[in-house]
C-alpha cells in the first residue's frame, strides 16, 4: 500500500465544495490538495487565499485533463456533473461526486458503463448518512437480526421555509434522494415500485411529498418529505421488523466548533458534520487502498432511477414500476 499522500483537486468551490476542502485540509499529510476550480472567479479565489500552493483553475475541465493530481472531489452544480465525472473517469482518476450523480438515469448509466469499461471502480457519491453513527448502528442492528425481517422502513426529512423553498418535483429530486439511498442501503437491494403524492397549504408556504416504495422483496418504505415556515430541520428513520422495531436515534445538532472547527449555520450540516468527515476519510483510504465503502456509481444510477419513476407517479397520480438496467 502506498504511503505518498493523495494528490486532490477540488471542483466547485461554494458552500458543500469549501467543507470539503476545509475537511481534507485537515487530513493532510494523507491530503495533499494540488488543484482548486470553479468557474465563479470569487469562489475560486477564496479558496485560492486558503490553499496559496494549489493551481487555481476556472474551467473544470481544464482541471480534470491537465492538473497533477491522483483524485477529484466534484462539487459543483448538479447539472455539471456528467461531464466532470465523465472527464475523469476518461482519464482514470478517481473521483467524489456530490449528490446526484447526475441530473438524470440515462446519464448516471453511461457513467456506469464508462466505469465498468477501465475494469477498476473509480466513483464515490456523496451520501454520507451511511457515514452517521446513528445509521451506522440502524444497520448494524438490522443486519444481525435483532428485528427478525424488516417489513416496513419509514423516513421523515423536514426542512424550515427559511433553508429551502422547494417545490413538490424539487422535494423528490434532491431531498428524496439521500432516503432513497439509505431504503436501498437498509434492504440491501433494488426498488420494484414507487408512487407519490403531495399536498401544498393554500398559501403554498407549506409543501409536503409523500413517497411509497416497494423493494425487490417487498420491504415497504414510506418517506415523508416537506418544507414550511413552522418547521425544524428534522429527520428520522424506524424500521418495523417481524419482531421488533429499530428507530434512529435523534441526537442535538453537532456543533463542528467541537472538533475544532469554524460553527457551521446550517443544522443539516451540524447534524451530519462528522459523518461528512468520516466519509472523506475513509474515501481518501479507498483510494489509497483500492477497496471503497461508500455509494457507488451504481448507487447513484439506481437513486436516479427511483427518482424518474417518482416524478412520473407524481404527474400521473398512479404507481409506476421501477426498472434498473
């Protein structure tokens, strides 16, 4: 196993991409970050004033094909993310990528059969509630069989108006996915059918989507997703087993200053701090070592594909089978 640190190039340099680099920084000397991009001048400056070694990119494509480094983190909008990832799996680097994958299921596939061509695995997506303690121990206890065959998994994931103000399709594409990575995470397997539903107050400051998945074996999951002014970042999980019943813990919001850090404002990042640092972690050891614990890029395809199948039920108002290739 090598010993030199990981050369790292930074992509998307705004809020998510500046945590990153703020973690890896502190991973060093196992980091080394060579490479920072991103196509807003002032964020790549920033993070330019706190790296004053690395190469300052402004394409990220530039950076991908040219920059002197071992591995990418990608972080930049959701839209950009086929053609980074593309980029650097062309060049068999390995790669981070923010959720989603891609905006997209026919997308994420044909970075799944790009992968699958160089014969190794390159690609990580950022789901890190595999990473939280508290999953960590969900699964555990699953696993060994401590509630005999899990038979229904429920999700809340609730976010204050002030935070997000997405709508109904925005609330399946981007807050559905973390619970739909952690249901397929739980079973252990693919989702056969999804439907969906939403309900928005009169005033549409309140909005709430409501998603009914079915597993390949038939585990039921509910997920509960929603906004609204009255609301507090929340999330949970239960699961109902054939003779017991598993429900997350719900710990106080961890404030990063305890590690030594700068507090961060929003609770989604104060709740999952450490599990963002864990997975970075054990991502730059999976490079090292060749052998990945996180979300694959399948992972990332098969979220996709739940997410096309729920949007179809959401216009259709019917239940629609879910198909991964």
């Amino acid at each position: 196993m090598s010993t030199a640190p990981v050369r790292l190039a930074l992509i998307g340099l705004g809020n998510m991409g500046m945590e990153h680099l703020a973690i890896f920084a502190s991973l060093q000397p196992r980091a080394h970050i060579r490479a920072l991009a991103d196509s807003h001048a002032p964020f790549a400056e920033r993070a330019a004033a706190a790296v004053p070694t690395a190469a300052v990119y402004h394409d990220p494509l530039d950076c991908v094909n040219n920059a002197d480094v071992d591995a990418v983190v990608v972080a930049t909008a959701d839209n950009t993310h086929h053609e980074i990832v593309e980029a650097c799996i062309a060049r068999g680097l390995f790669v981070f990528c923010e959720k989603p994958l891609t905006t997209s299921a026919d997308r994420s596939l044909r970075l799944v059969n790009a992968e699958r061509a160089t014969g190794r695995r390159l690609v990580q997506v950022d789901y890190m509630r595999r990473y939280d303690a508290d999953y960590q121990d969900v699964y555990r206890a699953l696993q060994s069989g401590r509630i005999g065959e899990p038979v229904l998994i429920s999700q809340r994931h609730r976010n204050p108006l002030a935070v997000i103000n997405f709508d109904e399709q925005q609330l399946i594409t981007s807050s559905a996915s973390h619970d739909i990575d952690v249901f397929r995470w739980l079973c252990g397997e693919d989702v056969s059918e999804v439907s969906a539903i939403a309900k928005a107050s009169r005033d549409e400051s309140t909005v709430f989507v409501v998603l009914t998945l079915t597993s390949q074996s038939g585990v039921l999951g509910i997920m509960e997703l929603g906004r609204g002014p009255g609301l507090d970042y929340d999330i949970g999980c239960e699961i109902v087993g054939s003779s017991g019943v598993l429900t997350l813990a719900s710990p106080t919001p961890t404030d990063s200053s305890a590690d030594g850090d700068a507090p961060l404002p929003e609770a989604w990042m104060q709740r999952f701090h450490r599990a963002y640092r864990s997975q970075d972690a054990a991502w730059l050891a999976g490079v090292v070592g060749g052998s990945f614990t996180g979300a694959s890029s399948y992972d990332g395809y098969a979220t996709n594909v739940v997410i096309d199948a729920a949007l179809a039920s959401l216009a259709s108002g019917r239940p629609q089978s879910v198909r991964q290739t």
